[in-house]
C-alpha cells in the first residue's frame, strides 16, 4: 500500500467518525470495574517471562499502538496475546519490531511522549481498532485491562486477574490534570478516577474507547496516574492517541 492509498484510507474513516461526533460544529489497570461481557478482536496483552506485562491496542493487520515504556526491550521480549477474554487461553504471537516516539523521555518524576507502536510477526485477521478523532471533555469513554483490580500495588493479595475487566469513565478537562509535572497539553488525556472505581497498576499501554454507533474506536494509551499514592486517589493519564497519528502513520508508511 502506498502513503498516499493509506492517508485516504484513514482520513476517509476520520471523515465518517468526524461527522458523527459532530465535530466541526506507570501502570494502569481497572479498580472497581466489572468482567468485560465479551471480547474485544483488538484488545492485546504483552507477554514477558510468562506473565502478563502490559496492555496494547490493534490498529492494523500487524500493528499495534501501546505505552513507550511498555515497549523498552527487543521484539524477542514481547510475545502478544490477542483478542481473548482469559489472555491464557490465547496464543502467543512472536513480535518483529518495536518503533518508540521519538521524543519519548522518562525519569523518576517526568515523563514525556509516550506511545510506542510494536509490528507483529505476522499479519492477523482480528478486526483492529479505528483511532478516533480527539472527543471533547466530559465525553464517556471505556477503560479496558487484566491489572491489579486494588489500589494498593504493592498489596501481596491483590493479584491480577486472568480475564478481561472493563470500567465505564469519563475524559476531564486538562486542567484536572494541571497537578502533573509531565502532563503535556494536546498530548495526554486526563481520565476519571473516584474512590470506587479506577485505573491502577499492571496495564500500562491499554486502550481507552470511545463509543461510534455500535463500535468502539480507540482514544487513548494508559500511560501513568496524575498523582503519588494510591491508584484511586488521582486522575489517571492517557497518551491520546490521535495527536500522534501523523507519526503513526509515517512510521507504519515507512516500514
């Protein structure tokens, strides 16, 4: 496919998802959510020395867009499991290259850009995910992932569960998040978190969705909390996705 083939494909989907919406007129997981009723073709998990490791989110036959530091290691690190409610139940996919932004960055406080996109081996027929134009605050959104399901970490009872769980939440305003030292305006989102029901450890890089019509488009990568403490205490903050199509697009042109 040439570039110009895929920006037509991909600014024609926009188009359609424009119009409906009306438009122009460290470690993430689901506290307090419930188990995902079915399953989602696009939905990934990275697999690293048998162990569930991070989330991840098809977007086409072969790619996948995730957290840049879930992907801090060789394609032979990465094993993806694709598709499946249980991730044990479904086969490890080997993995043959892993593309990190540019202008990722991160240290103990500050963390910069962080969307890294990984290729499959091999294509897949699993129905991707379409990435959605940037929805407005206040917009309801999903929250997909296999993390801890307590806020506390680092709580030696709290293990993470085998089967997929789901959180219904909202996208805040930028300010909710003005807390973060690395909070970067166009680039983050920032998500609901309440004491019930959040985001917290062991699914960084899973998607957040939006709803169009019957389907779900992917909005944004799990990227850390807005806060230190306890998962539930703060915002959680979410790569948005769409604000480095260009990139992805050039990337997955160029490959």
């Amino acid at each position: 496919m040439t570039w110009g083939d895929l920006m037509r494909r991909v600014l024609a989907v926009v188009a359609a998802v424009l119009l409906m919406f009306g438009a122009g007129a460290p470690a993430q997981a689901i506290i307090g959510g419930e188990e995902a009723a079915e399953p989602y073709s696009f939905m990934a998990t990275f697999i690293r020395d048998g162990e569930q490791h991070c989330g991840a989110t098809l977007i086409t036959d072969r790619w996948l867009v995730t957290a840049a530091h879930c992907a801090m290691v060789t394609p032979d690190r990465i094993q993806v499991r694709l598709g499946a409610l249980d991730w044990t139940t479904a086969p490890s996919l080997p993995t043959d290259r892993v593309v990190l932004h540019p202008g990722y960055k991160i240290d103990e406080n500050y963390i910069a850009h962080d969307i890294g996109l990984v290729r499959l081996a091999e294509p897949v027929r699993n129905r991707p995910a379409v990435i959605a134009p940037r929805p407005a605050a206040g917009t309801p959104i999903r929250l997909l992932g296999w993390g801890m399901t307590c806020p506390d970490e680092n709580d030696p009872g709290c293990a993470p569960p085998k089967r997929l769980r789901q959180l219904e939440s909202r996208l805040l305003p930028e300010s909710a998040c003005a807390n973060d030292p690395s909070f970067q305006r166009g680039h983050f989102r920032c998500v609901d978190n309440r004491p019930e029901a959040s985001s917290c450890g062991g699914d960084s890089g899973a998607p957040a969705l939006v709803k169009f019509g019957n389907r779900w488009l992917v909005t944004g990568a799990t990227s850390h909390g807005a806060g230190r403490g306890l998962c539930n205490e703060f915002p959680g903050v979410y790569t948005d996705v769409s604000a480095y199509l260009p990139w992805i697009l050039r990337t997955i042109a160029q490959s």
